[in-house]
C-alpha cells in the first residue's frame, strides 16, 4: 500500500497589510483593481458598509472610493458584466433581506439603482451566490426568505436585464427552471 506524501508547504506574502476589515461582502476585478464593497466592519455587527475599497494591482494600494448612491449592503453577491459593470444583487440592508439590483460603472465611478420584477414579493436575498452565464443572464441561487420567517428557501432564479442602461436598466427574475432524474434513469 503506498503511502500519500504530505503536501509542500504553502507560502503566502502579505502584499498589502492595510486593506478593509470586513466580514459577509463582496468583490469584483476590474481595470486593474479590486474593489471591494459593504459587509460588515465589527465581529458580531448587523449593521451592513455602504463603503467601497479599492486595491490597486499596479500600485499594491488600497483606498477607499467616495461616490453618492452607494448602497448599504451586506450578505449580497456580485457579477462583473461586459468588464465594465459591477452588478450587485440583493443582500441585507440592516432592515431586511432585499431582491434589488444595484450597478457600478466602474469606467464612469456611477452608481445607479435600476427597477427590478419578477421576484417573489414580501421575500428577498442574502448569502446567495451569483454568476455570469455566456447568455447574458445572471445565475442567482440561495437563500430566499423574509424578515419574519423563520425557514428559508433555498431557490435558484435566472436574472435577466442590460446595465448599458444605467438608470433606466430593468432587471427582471424568473424562476430556474430545474428538473430532476433518477439516479437509476426509471
């Protein structure tokens, strides 16, 4: 019987020790940067950031980006779309779970907020997972619940809407649909 070599050790390099301390949010690369949005910033905290950080590859830098509209969000996902478009989908507002879309420009520095349909009224998102399918449509799947229940859906929604549009942008859910074989093919 052979035996199994322990791993090789992993190194890992700090390169940049003063990024944000932060817990339940998201990131997203683009033009040479990370950026890094909402969360929360203390250890048992429900309260969500409305702050975006900003790591800059070229310069091993981090700094924090000031614009208007930034949304409070923690618990939320996020998809880059056309390279140019953070697209931020849902999460937890400090109040309640919401379905919302909100967009970054990242070539602009915009932030814009565009109508969303199709979601299942009275519920919303938080700790989901979202992704970029090559259709155009975001993938959204996970938790799905309201503030006063206490079971929560696991639920899987196709995202359909075009950020070209900025302001006047729809994004509209519908449900995935998903069916199921058996594992013996009968």
């Amino acid at each position: 019987m052979a035996t199994a070599e322990a791993p090789a050790a992993v190194r890992l390099e700090v390169l940049s020790p003063v990024g944000p301390s932060l817990a339940y949010h998201v990131g997203w690369i683009a033009a040479d940067s990370l950026y890094v949005h909402g969360g929360v910033e203390k250890v048992g905290s429900k309260t969500p950031s409305r702050h975006l950080h900003r790591f800059q590859f070229s310069e091993s830098t981090w700094s924090e980006v000031f614009l208007d509209g930034l949304p409070t969000l923690s618990h939320h996902a996020a998809v880059m779309m056309s390279g140019r478009f953070a697209v931020i989908i849902g999460g937890w507002t400090g109040r309640q779970r919401t379905a919302d879309v909100h967009l970054f420009d990242v070539a602009s520095a915009h932030w814009s907020t565009p109508r969303t349909l199709g979601f299942p009224a009275g519920a919303g998102l938080s700790s989901h997972a979202a992704v970029a399918l090559a259709s155009g449509d975001i993938l959204v799947i996970g938790r799905e619940g309201s503030l006063r229940m206490q079971r929560k859906f696991g639920s899987v929604f196709l995202l359909h809407g075009d950020p070209s549009h900025g302001t006047t942008a729809v994004f509209t859910y519908s449900e995935f649909p998903m069916s199921t074989a058996s594992r013996s093919y009968l």
